[in-house]
C-alpha cells in the first residue's frame, strides 16, 4: 500500500483515511525490514550467476540479460535496507543520491549488449 503514500483523503469515517495515510507515512519512514545475510548473499549469488549464463549468447543468454538488468535496480535498494518504488523512483533517486551508480545503470542500459558494462554495474549492485 506504499504506493498511496501522499494520497489525499477524499471522504472518510471516524478520520479513518487520515490515521491510515499516518500511519504509511511512519512505516515508510522506519524502512523495510533488512534482508537476512543469507537472501543478502543469495542475491549477490544469483546475480554473478546471471553474469555468467548471459555470456553463452543464445536466446535464453538474451533473456537472462534483460531480466539481470530489471531485477539489478530492486536489489540495489534491496541489498541497502531502502525501499524500492518502482523505476522512475529509484533512477531519480539514483540520479540525486548515487549518481556514478545512476551512470552505470544508464550506460549497461544504453547498450545491453556491453558485458563489460553489465559487470561494473553487478559488481557496484552486489558489493
């Protein structure tokens, strides 16, 4: 439901869309729980993994490649205990807070075919 956080209460009982909304805000503002180190090391496991099977270069390398690159920018706030809000608001994020990671991301994004690329930006994910 974080995704109605800053919602506008437009009709409600007893200030119930009120005290909701509150209380998103406060569960938003804690963060998520933090991953335990198995999952931790099961995503930097993973992640190398794809790394690996994309170099084959067949159909299944292609697809592997394109799905390493979706799930990279939800485990990069994954792996740092932060919430991920979609795409658009992690690359914003990124662009403001982390730009040489953002820069990564746009340069692996920009020609998916660079492994070279898609390396820097597993090994500045995942470490």
């Amino acid at each position: 439901m974080l995704h109605v956080r800053g919602g506008k209460v437009l009709l409600q009982r007893n200030r119930f869309g009120e005290r909701f909304l509150a209380r998103l805000d406060r569960l938003h503002a804690r963060g998520p729980k933090r991953l335990p180190s198995d999952e931790r090391t099961a995503i930097r496991v993973w992640a190398r993994k794809m790394l690996d099977r994309i170099k084959v270069g067949d159909v299944e390398a292609r697809f592997r490649r394109l799905w390493l690159l979706t799930t990279l920018l939800e485990d990069y706030f994954l792996l740092r205990g932060r919430w991920y809000e979609g795409p658009k608001l992690a690359l914003q994020w990124l662009r403001e807070n982390e730009p040489e990671t953002y820069r990564l991301f746009e340069k692996a994004l920009k020609r998916p075919t660079n492994l070279t690329a898609i390396k820097a930006l597993v090994d500045a994910v995942v470490e």
